[in-house]
C-alpha cells in the first residue's frame, strides 16, 4: 500500500476512535467520558456487601441496584436464610481478585462515589440482577429491570424464596434508605 493510503486509514480510524462512546456490555445507550466531575477508579476490590465495594479504603456505591443490608434474612421452603451476607458472598465469589473498572458521575448522601463498574467486559450490577443478588431500583433509569425479570422468571437468588425490599425493610426498621 502507499502511505499517503495507510495516513489516510490511521487519521480516520483515530477520528472514529476519538468520537466513539465507550460502552459498558450489558447495558444499553452509551456511558459518557469521564470530565473533570467523573472519577475513574480501577483496581481489585474488597465486597463489603451486595451493592457495594471498596477499593483502597474508598467505599464505591454500584448504581441503579440495591441489595439486601447484610443482616437482612429472608425465607427459602419455610427456612430462614441470611439472604443480605449471601448477595454479598455471591459477588465477592465472582469478582474474585478480578480488576474492575469503574466510573462514576456522582456522589451520594453518604459521600461515596456512585459507580458503574465492570470486570472481564461485564457489568457488575448487571450480573447482581440477572443472578439475582440484588434488585433494580424502584425509582430511576430502568438499567436493569430486564435483568431482574430473567432473575424472577428463573427464580435465582433472593428470587428463590420469599424476601421484602431492601428498601422496604430498611424503612420498617427507621434504617436510611440509601
């Protein structure tokens, strides 16, 4: 090939490149590139429960899920089950000592940052859903209701048995909602 021929397909590749969106697998639309009010946090993480997870000593909230508090049970063929510490098993077993990688555009009451994460191309709340660890929230963008049907319609995770909202069980307890 001649190089004004090989420039010309590097200088158009680096304008598509430049004016691609990146995208988070699982999720549909775009997620926006990071400005200066957007943080990006990469690294292996600690779970400290269902919907949240630390990384070098900074808690990071996953957006638009909430997941059982770790002391909420619920019931499973007339058992009782401590559904909360289990959702937070589930996702430390498959993050593993994977590295995520996460955005976030937001901070919320509590001063954490809210973050949409993904490890090895996946969304991780997503996968929380879809296995059905956590809930799509009630209220806001409909992110993960898809997953959270598939999740009911197996009967996977907290889908399973019986169990009451996080956020409902929160608020009969005078717990703040998050």
């Amino acid at each position: 090939m001649r190089p004004a021929v090989l420039i010309s397909i590097f200088v158009g590749l680096a304008i598509y490149v430049a004016l691609e969106q990146p995208r988070i697998p699982g999720i549909t639309g775009s997620i926006q590139r990071p400005s200066e009010l957007d943080s990006e946090f990469v690294g292996t993480v600690r779970v400290v429960d269902g919907d949240t997870v630390s990384m070098r000593g900074l808690r990071l909230r996953l957006t638009g899920i909430d997941a059982p508090e770790k002391d909420q049970t619920c019931t499973r063929g007339g058992k009782i089950w401590n559904c909360g510490e289990q959702s937070g098993a589930a996702l430390k077993d498959w993050i593993g000592g994977s590295i995520l990688t996460c955005l976030s555009n937001a901070i919320d009451k509590y001063r954490r940052p809210v973050v949409r994460c993904t490890v090895r191309g996946f969304d991780v709340a997503a996968w929380s859903v879809e296995n059905g660890w956590s809930l799509a929230v009630p209220i806001g963008p409909p992110d993960y209701k898809s997953q959270e049907a598939h999740a009911r319609s197996l009967r996977l995770g907290l889908w399973s048995g019986e169990f009451t909202p996080p956020w409902e069980w929160r608020a009969a307890r005078g717990v703040d909602n998050q």
